[in-house]
C-alpha cells in the first residue's frame, strides 16, 4: 500500500502532521517555528495557570479546524529555556508567527472567536492576502 501525500490546502499551505506538537528545546523551536513554511500558532503555558487551562480546549479545537496552520504548545516550566529567550512575561500567551516573525501576539485569555480571527488573518498573510483583499473578502 502506498503512502499519499496530502494535497496541498486550497490556499496552498501544507497540512500540519499533528493538531498541536509540544515543543521542548531551543533547536525544536527554530525548527517547528522559526524556520517553518506554514503560519505557526503557539500557546505557551503553564500547568498550575488556570487561564492556561480554559484556553487549551479553545487551542485544541482551533487546531483541529485549520489543520492548514502548525499548531504548538510550550509548557514554560518545563521548557523555560524557550519561554526566557522568546520573552514571555506572563501566562497565557499565544503567539502568531509567519516566516519566523512573531506578528501578534496575545496575553491572557481570549475568546475562541478573539483567536479564531487573528488565525484566519495569519492564513491570510500566509496566502499572499492583504488588508484590503481581506477587507473585501477576496
């Protein structure tokens, strides 16, 4: 049986393998993030944080709906390495990157549809979409 290779998503971004990765090193971060050819969603958390908790239902479902965009965790106890040289300050915070560039960010909790629309902006970016075209719905 032969494997198939995905086809490519109608705004021609690849779908991601896993709905979220866990990321745990500095060399896994430039990897998965940094040096990535698909927008790059990260929430980075804490366990003893309960808005990191609230949130994570929200991150898991966001990234079983836009499987065309990489979804990551990073648990900044366990990986404070990440958390230290990316600058986080304080817990929940998602990051929204494209082509190794953080392009917003948000801190504390947030809505599914606060998310969900700063996610479909990014595929936007990704897509060679610009405010207007997004604006106009093209």
């Amino acid at each position: 049986m032969s494997q198939e290779t995905p086809e490519p998503s109608p705004e021609g971004l690849e779908p991601s393998a896993d709905p979220i990765t866990e990321l745990w090193t500095r060399e896994e971060f430039v990897a998965h993030v940094f040096e990535a050819e698909v927008p790059v969603v990260v929430d980075f958390w804490a366990a003893w944080c309960q808005p990191c908790m609230r949130l994570a239902p929200i991150f898991t479902a966001l990234a079983a709906d836009h499987p065309e965009v990489r979804f990551a965790k990073v648990d900044t106890d366990r990986a404070s390495e990440i958390a230290r040289a990316v600058g986080i300050k304080s817990l929940p915070t998602i990051g929204f990157y494209w082509q190794g560039r953080l392009e917003d960010v948000f801190v504390g909790m947030r809505t599914r549809k606060q998310l969900e629309k700063r996610v479909l902006a990014l595929k936007d970016k990704a897509a060679g979409k610009g405010f207007f075209q997004r604006l106009l719905g093209r």
